[in-house]
C-alpha cells in the first residue's frame, strides 16, 4: 500500500534513511527536517506490516525550465522489499501528483556508486543528463545541538 507519510512515521523513515545513507544522522536534527517536509514536500510510504520503503519529493522553481520541478530527495526501498513493485508504485504516484499539479519534470541525482538505482531509475524512463557537484568545506563550521 502506497499512503502519504504523517508525523508517526518519523521513527521508520529515519531508520530507512539511515540505512539508505549507511549512517547514523543526527535524530533532533532529522526530527526538525522530517517534521517541516511534511507540511510542504511529497512525502510517500510503501507499507507492507510496516513501512518498508519512502519517496520524498521537493518541488522547486527551475528557471531554465520555466517551470516546477519535482525533485526526488530519496526513494529507498528496504533490501528484503526490492523488486516487488514498491519502487515503481512510489515513483507512479509522484509521476501521478506531479500531472495533477502541472509540474513538467521529475528530477532525481543518484550517488554514483548505486549502479543498482541507475539500472532502477533508466528502466522507468529516467534519462541519465549530468553529474551532481557538491562542496562541504564550509560545513566543519557547523555545529548542531
């Protein structure tokens, strides 16, 4: 079953993200971000007996474009759950808010190691176009309660 996520989901969707990241985040920091992309970000939980997976979409002006964007921030599916459909029904759903809301493009940057997300994404008509630069140096800085 695919439902979109509420506060209660919290606890599992930082665990998926955890996992998806090989990580331990910070879970205040997490809490706050998780609590504030619920009220204005697609957030989709795939659930069996429990959530096994999440979609998180932003969408976000894209000048070049003219247009919105819906920007996947993360779809994981828990490895015991993969190729049984929940991937695709959480991707068929943003396709399906994206056509009602007239958002013309998806967008999703994917880890250049995660050849299995590449094969997952070409396959469901995704098209490879650039690369994704980041720069973090400013970030040791930064320090988190």
């Amino acid at each position: 079953m695919i439902r979109c996520a509420r506060k209660e989901d919290l606890d599992e969707v930082y665990r998926l993200t955890n996992l998806l990241e090989d990580t331990i985040l910070n879970y205040g920091d997490f809490s706050k971000l998780y609590l504030s992309a619920l009220e204005k970000d697609l957030i989709l939980i795939a659930e069996e007996e429990r959530v096994i997976g999440y979609l998180h979409m932003a969408v976000t002006p894209q000048f070049a474009r003219a247009s919105y964007i819906g920007e996947i921030q993360e779809l994981i599916i828990e490895e015991a759950y993969r190729n049984k459909g929940y991937g695709r029904m959480l991707l068929e759903k943003a396709k399906d808010y994206c056509m009602e809301h007239e958002i013309g493009i998806i967008e999703v940057l994917s880890s250049t190691f995660r050849k299995d997300a590449h094969r997952f994404y070409e396959n469901n008509g995704f098209e490879n176009t650039g690369y994704r630069f980041f720069n973090t140096e400013w970030k040791k800085g930064i320090h988190h309660e």
